[in-house]
C-alpha cells in the first residue's frame, strides 16, 4: 500500500485540513484521518471498491450509546453493511481492545467482513455466523472477491 496525495488546506485557525471525498467536506487531519484518507483512497484505487457504496464516520447506536464506525462499505441492494473499518493513528498497536471495539459496532451492524488498520498494519477477517467463527484472510480482498 503506497501513500496517495492528499488534497490539503490551512483552515482559518492555521490548522490543516484534508478534503474527504466521501464525505464531501474538509476535515482536520489528524494521524487517524490521515490513516482513514489514506486507506479509503488503497480501497477505492487498489482494491476497486465502488466508493458510492463506502461511508464515513458513519453514526451507529451501540448499547445505547452513539458511536461513530469508521468506514462502512455498503451492499448494493438493501445498504446493509458489507465491511466494516476501524482505523487508529499509525503510532497506535492494533491490539485485542481494537477488535472488541469493531466487534461491538459489528454486534449491531452484523458485516461480512472487518478490517482494523494503523496503515502500518491491516488485518481483515471473514466473519461465519453460522458457525460463530471468524476467519483472518492474508490480505484485503478485492471489491469482486468479497
């Protein structure tokens, strides 16, 4: 995975912002955006995942409590999540508190598919609700092989 460029501004507070293309709007650009704009673009450009199906900071309620998951991609027919993304700062370890954060958007979201990602290191599994297992896939599959 290569970095993509990235469309910038200083906002009027000197701060950078990055432009989100699924979004529509610029952000501030903190190591986790950085991340997020980062992958979504390897999603969209590398693995062709359509991005009219991908959503951003999507809001969800868990446990009744609002949270917002960080990427969904969407099935065409019906807008049930298909993969859902957790990014973290490319200096924070993807540990066991990661996944049992995805795993409780997914508890509601119910996805085929969950990626966690600190653009260092991404890990994807397959989730089988038949038989209440998970399988890790050595890499993120192409958009046809979902």
């Amino acid at each position: 995975m290569q970095d993509s460029p990235l469309k910038t501004r200083k906002s009027k507070d000197g701060s950078v912002q990055v432009f989100d293309p699924l979004r529509h709007k610029y952000v501030a650009l903190t190591p986790e955006e950085w991340v997020r704009q980062q992958f979504t673009h390897f999603l969209i450009d590398e693995r062709h995942f359509p991005a009219a199906l991908l959503g951003n900071e999507v809001s969800i309620c868990v446990g009744g409590a609002n949270r917002r998951c960080d990427t969904i991609l969407f099935h065409k027919e019906g807008g049930t999540p298909r993969v859902i993304i957790e990014y973290k700062a490319p200096e924070i370890e993807i540990t066991q508190k990661v996944f049992t954060q995805i795993s409780s958007y997914n508890s509601v979201l119910h996805a085929d598919y969950l990626i966690v990602s600190n653009f260092r290191q991404n890990i994807c599994c397959k989730m089988d609700y038949e038989t209440h297992s998970y399988e890790f896939l050595p890499d993120i599959p192409m958009y046809e092989d979902l």
